[in-house]
C-alpha cells in the first residue's frame, strides 16, 4: 500500500465531492502522498464536519462549486489539467432522495454527465473513477452476493440515479473514448462507517448523536442486513484502482468493493456491538452505559438484504479487505471519543490512517 500511495506524489489530482465525508479521508490520504490536489465541491453545511475538523481547506486547492454547473467545471478543468479524477460529488441519502428527486438526479445522473463531458474536453485524464454504490444493482434478495454483471436497477431514487450514473459512464466509456485512454472505471461500495461522518439518517451517526446526549440509539430497521465496512477500506481501493488503471488501462471496469462475508450482518447487531465499544470507552467516568430500541418508523422502501460479492477486485488488484467489523467499530468509537474529548483530531486521523496501511503491508 506504501508503493502505491508514493505513485501519487506530484500527481495532478481533481476530487469532487472533496468536502463530504469519503472525500476527507480520501484528501487527507491524497495530501499526505504528496499528490497535488483539488477538490471541488459544495461548502458543507454549518455544523461539524471532518473537512473543517482536519482543516483540509488550506491543504489542497479547494474549488467551491455545484457539478450541476458545467462552464464552472469546465473552467476548473481548463486550468488545473488533472491527470486522476476522481468523481465522488453526489445526493448520497435514500431518504433525502425521497424528498427531493429532482435535485437528486440532477446531482447524481446530470453531474456525472458534466464530469465525463469534461473529462471528453480535456486530454490531459488519464484515469477516470465513479464513485456509485452497491445499491446500483435490482435488489432481488438474494442470500449471495452481486457480481458486476448482474442487472442495474437500483429501486429508490438515490439507488436508481447511481444506476443512472453506472449506465452513462459505460455509454461515454463506448461513446467518446477509444478504451485506452482515458481509463475508466466505477467503484460499487457497501455500507461505509467511520470516524468524522455527521450525515443525518445513517445509522453510525445517529449512534454518535445519541450516544453524545447519553440517549438510547433508535433504529428504524434493525433486521436489515448490510456489508458494513470501514471507509478506509474503500477508499484505499478506488486509490489501487486509479493506480492500477493508469498503469494499465486494461484492468478497467467495474469493481464491487465490499467486507467480508462475515461482516455482512443486521443493523441491530451493529448498533449492539457500537454500543458495546462505546460504552467500553466511557467506563469510570459514571455515565450511563446506552442501548438501543427498535424504532420501526413505516418510512420509505430500503431493502432487507444485500451483500457483493467482489472476487474481480480480488482477483485483477490482488486487494483483500483488512479491518473487520469489529475492528471497524473499535476504530469508529475511537475517534468520536477523541472528538468528544476535544482532543487533536488530526493526529488521531493520521494515526489510524497509519493502522490501516500498516495493517494492509503486513498481510501482503
């Protein structure tokens, strides 16, 4: 992992969604290679959120901006020549996409269009990556997990958009490009947690939330189940990628990028195992140890079971998963204990950044 992270020193490197949670750990990681970095993007809302904690804004070239609008990407293109994209920027909540559909596809189908319009306009791309999700594929309920050629038809709007964006990244794929170069790819990740993620409606940040008022965890479908995994895991991957693809542009495609099968399990048992690192975290200081309740609140459709099945990226990048999932929460309650301990946030970032890589070199 340390040999691919020094590929990126110097590289020209455009982020989009650079200030949403992914986009954090993914610029912190990108900075700390010595990559030459602009992230473009929407200003975060007020509140915390992990771009203003770790100041990421004075570290790398930091464009604000909608990818609604073109001539404004477009111009962002035109000066900074990057050689990587990678195109994180999206509507990226079920529910909010429930509530505003409109704005949901204009981000996640029109913005990507904008993206690979730009990347057509400009021949300094080499490597090309679309962030989607697994909720890009027909959910059929399957008890096995998706492979990259199963059908996409992702059900509500935020998961049929990302499909959206999957189909119109193939059609410039075999539209505009000869197959070389640019490389292109998307990237089809589960369920991310970890720390500096303040989204409301995920299910790790209402833990936080509660868990900070000292609240029992209300959670709205405790038998769903999902493939949780930490955000490190992929992020490193769509950098193995990226690396990967510029090297060699046959290996482009599409990649699942998921946990272990182990690690696929039900919100419930999620939220009883965070609870119990949490509460491991607060002994002593004679607060209450918190718990969870269900909270089944009739909302709109999510699917009961899901799992991917990522033997490509395994197989063409020789990637492996690293940190289960207790690991995961283990790692998650530590840097919200530090953030709540106002301790130096950065460091505490950096320092687990540090484990996973570590982690990663020791098993290869």
């Amino acid at each position: 992992m340390t040999s691919d992270l020094e590929f990126f020193r110097g590289k020209r490197v455009l982020l989009t969604g650079h200030t949403g949670f992914k986009g954090s750990w993914l610029g912190r990681i990108l900075i700390r290679a010595g990559a030459n970095v602009t992230g473009y993007g929407l200003r975060m809302p007020q509140g915390p959120g992990l771009f203003e904690i770790l100041g990421l804004e004075k570290d790398m070239d930091c464009v604000y901006g909608d990818i609604r609008d073109l001539p404004h990407l477009q111009a962002v293109f035109q000066k900074k020549k990057p050689e990587i994209v990678l195109h994180l920027a999206a509507q990226p909540i079920v529910r909010e996409s429930y509530e505003n559909p409109v704005y949901t596809y204009e981000t996640n189908v029109m913005g990507t269009v904008h993206v690979l319009e730009c990347v057509r306009r400009q021949d300094c791309v080499r490597s090309f990556l679309n962030v989607t999700t697994d909720k890009v594929y027909r959910n059929r309920e399957w008890e096995w997990g998706y492979r990259e050629e199963e059908e996409l038809d992702g059900f509500d709007p935020y998961s049929n958009s990302k499909s959206c964006s999957e189909l119109v990244t193939g059609c410039y794929r075999n539209s505009f490009f000869d197959g070389i170069r640019p490389a292109i790819s998307t990237a089809r990740a589960g369920n991310v947690i970890g720390g500096g993620d303040f989204a409301r409606d995920r299910i790790l940040p209402d833990c936080i939330r509660a868990a900070m008022k000292g609240e029992d965890i209300a959670v709205r479908n405790p038998y769903s189940v999902r493939p949780y995994q930490h955000v490190l895991e992929p992020v490193t991957a769509y950098l193995m990628i990226v690396k990967a693809q510029y090297e060699d542009p046959s290996v482009a495609g599409s990649y699942n990028v998921g946990p272990k099968e182990a690690d696929c399990l039900t919100t419930g048992e999620l939220v009883t195992r965070f609870c119990r690192y949490w509460n491991r975290s607060r002994q002593g200081s004679g607060e209450r140890e918190i718990s969870w309740k269900n909270q089944y609140d009739g909302g709109p459709h999510e699917a009961n079971f899901l799992k991917l099945d990522c033997s490509r990226l395994k197989a063409r990048l020789g990637w492996e998963p690293v940190w289960d999932i207790d690991r995961t929460l283990e790692k998650t309650a530590d840097w919200f204990a530090a953030y709540r301990d106002q301790e130096d946030m950065i460091k505490c970032t950096d320092s687990q950044i540090d484990d996973f890589i570590q982690e990663r070199n020791d098993r290869q």
